[in-house]
C-alpha cells in the first residue's frame, strides 16, 4: 500500500525478479491521480531499487490508454520496449524500460 501521510493513495508491487530484471506495477487511487504520485512511486521506487539490489532494469507493463501513467513512466526516464512488446504478443499492453546504466557499464559484454 503506497500512504501520504497516513492516507492510502494507492498500491505498488514488484513482481517476480527475473535474473537482473524486475517488474513494477502500481496504481494510484483515481482522486489522488494527476498529482505527480505515480511519478513519485516510480521515481523513488526504481532509485531504491538500482541503488541497493543489483538489478539491470525495471519493466513497467501499462496500457495505452492511461496516458497520466504514460507520461510518468516517461519523466522517470523510461522509454517503450518495442522489441520485448512485439515478441511476447502482449494484447494491448505497452512496455516501458529502464537499464541501470552503472549495472551496465559494469557487465558490457556479459551475457
């Protein structure tokens, strides 16, 4: 459960790491959208996460038509995964991606 100041105001869940890679989902109650929490959760929670877990990238799974998740995803330096979208066949779905670029650096080469 994602709080301000006490208040609930939404949910996030990392799913499942796979090797270096983890899943992001949240949702942010719709009377508290379009206040830059969505932008705070991933912000906050990808920092945490590259800094203290030796990840190589977060994957965000969000639908096309939700365009406040879009643009957070976005201004958190996210980019669509046109690739990783066209070779599982998502139905509908867009995948956002962000590589930790020190994680990067340090396994170039590496498979």
């Amino acid at each position: 459960m994602v709080e301000d100041l006490g208040t609930p105001i939404g949910y996030l869940y990392i799913s499942s790491r796979i090797r270096d890679e983890v899943f992001l989902e949240y949702a942010v109650l719709k009377e508290y959208r379009g206040k830059g929490y969505g932008s705070t959760i991933i912000r906050e929670t990808s920092d945490y996460l590259f800094e203290n877990h030796n990840i190589r990238s977060i994957r965000l799974d969000i639908d096309p038509s939700n365009k406040n998740s879009i643009n957070a995803a976005e201004a958190c330096g996210y980019t669509v995964d046109e690739e990783e979208f066209a070779s599982r066949n998502y139905t509908g779905r867009m995948q956002f991606v962000k590589d930790n670029e020190y994680y990067m650096s340090m396994h170039k080469g590496r498979k």
